[in-house]
C-alpha cells in the first residue's frame, strides 16, 4: 500500500520579522532565491513568497517578485518548486498593486485571504468582497491556484459562500492560520473544528497548516496527524525552539520532514503536490 504523501509548503520571509529578530531571515531577493532552493533540497514542495523593500519592510512592488522569481529559475534551472505568491505582504497597498504581480507572473498559486480582520491588535487588514470577487475570477482566468487563507471559522464559511458563487471553483485548498493575533488560537481542539468545518461547508477541500509561536509544534504534529499538509518557516517563527534562533528556513523543512516520515508518511514531491492540489501547470 503506497504511503500517503504529506506536503512541505515553506514561507521563508513573511512581511513582519526583520534582522533584528533574527540575522537569518532572508530578506533581497538573491537572498529569498537561495533560501527557496536550499528549502527545496530540503523537502519543501511549496515556496509561499513575500517580499521585502530596501528597507526591510513588506513590499508588494512586482519588481521585486519579478526579480526574486526570475533568480529562482535562473540560477537554479533544476529547481521545480511550486510557487505561491502573497496578495498580502502590505496592508497598505491597494487592490490594483496586490495583484499585479499575479497577472504578470501567472504563478502556480497565490494567497486568497478569505475575510477582513484586525491585524496584530494594530491594524486593519481589508480583504473586502469586491476584492475577493476579484481575486477568485483573476485566478480562474490565469490557472492560478487559490491558497485560501483562513485566520478563522467564517473565512471557511466565506469561501463556501465564493464557491456557491462561482467566484472560486472546487476543489479548494485551505491553509488554516492558527495563533495569529486576532485569529483563532493555535490548539489541537482548534485545528479539530478548522477541518470539520471545512468538511462540512466544502467537502473534498484539501487543507494545511501553520502554528504561529508556541502553538507551532503542536500543528505540525496535530497536521500530520489529522491527514493534512504543513507550512513552516520564518515568516511565522523565527525561533526553532525556545531561547534557540532559527539558523535558516532549512532547519525547519528538515525537522517537517522528520516528523512526517517518523509517522509514516512520505515528503511530497513538487509534481506530487501538484496532483494532490491539482494545480494545472
């Protein structure tokens, strides 16, 4: 009997931590490129990609996704890592930049983040349903693949809402986002009623998910566990363990990876996530 293939989706760089929370965190594009492909070689199927400007903060300029796509593909031909791009490293851009990347570069999925929400008890992040609507029809249009962001139970409810619409097509793929402020908490009970919620509003969805800070152990075994897929990386840790600074996004691949196969799974391939998300190349 084939084993079950659990993915590795690695967010390096997120649009928060800087190099004064961790020297490691890889922020130009070169640096983000590299990362990507040491990830890869680690495990990791998935590259979830933020960008950073020249002054460390979270950009959504389609420069630098030009740039830093274009490194990864030059300089490391043999690397067939999918790529999944944020439409939300800025709470401050509008819609039109949000997106503009997605339209130039077509990758193989970007994020859909499936409701509003305050953001680190600092902010608002709008994702309105003009927005969505956007969104969902644009990436049927390109053959990109909706990674829908879900920091809560209703974003689950929102989707099924987009899906009876049209506005986003079947089969969905859902990464649960537990333990950011202001989202639902990162517990087992939680991670629990995420995918029974999800099964109930859109059957046949696939999910995964990430712990951010002390809850992210437990995701990672309880995403194994409950037969669903994991992102790690610094975007969401930038501590390896307690009192330990993570070394690279590669530390945290390469521990996924152990955990899954000690369960008896296998490390999805690129091509084998793409089967499992099917994602049309």
């Amino acid at each position: 009997m084939a084993k079950k293939k659990t993915i590795i989706t690695v967010a390096p760089t997120g649009a928060w931590p800087k190099k004064e929370n961790n020297p490691n965190v890889p922020m130009t594009p070169t640096e983000i490129a590299d990362e990507v492909y040491a990830c890869w070689k680690a495990g990791a199927a998935i590259a979830h990609l933020h960008m950073r400007d020249d002054q460390g903060n979270g950009t959504m300029n389609t420069a630098k996704f030009e740039e830093t796509v274009g490194l990864i593909r030059s300089r490391y031909p043999d690397c067939d890592i999918v790529l999944n791009l944020t439409t939300s490293g800025d709470i401050h851009a509008d819609d039109d930049i949000r997106v503009a990347h997605v339209e130039k570069l077509k990758p193989e999925m970007a994020s859909y983040d499936c409701g509003s929400m305050n953001w680190l008890n600092s902010g608002l992040f709008i994702n309105s349903p003009a927005f969505l609507e956007r969104c969902g029809k644009l990436f049927q249009e390109l053959n990109v693949k909706p990674e829908i962001e879900a920091f809560d139970p209703g974003m689950i409810a929102n989707a099924a809402y987009y899906l009876k619409k049209g506005v986003l097509v079947a089969p969905l793929h859902f990464q649960f986002c537990m333990g950011c402020a202001n989202g639902i908490p990162g517990s087992m009970k939680n991670l629990v009623f995420m995918k029974e919620t999800m099964e109930q509003l859109c059957p046949g969805s696939t999910w995964s998910t990430f712990g951010v800070g002390h809850c992210a152990m437990e995701m990672l075994y309880g995403a194994v566990a409950l037969g669903g897929h994991i992102r790690v990386g610094m975007e969401d840790n930038v501590m390896y363990a307690k009192g330990q600074l993570a070394e690279s996004n590669v530390q945290f691949v390469e521990r996924a990876a152990r955990v899954i196969r000690e369960y008896g799974n296998d490390v999805a391939t690129p091509d084998e996530a793409r089967e499992i998300l099917s994602l049309k190349k």
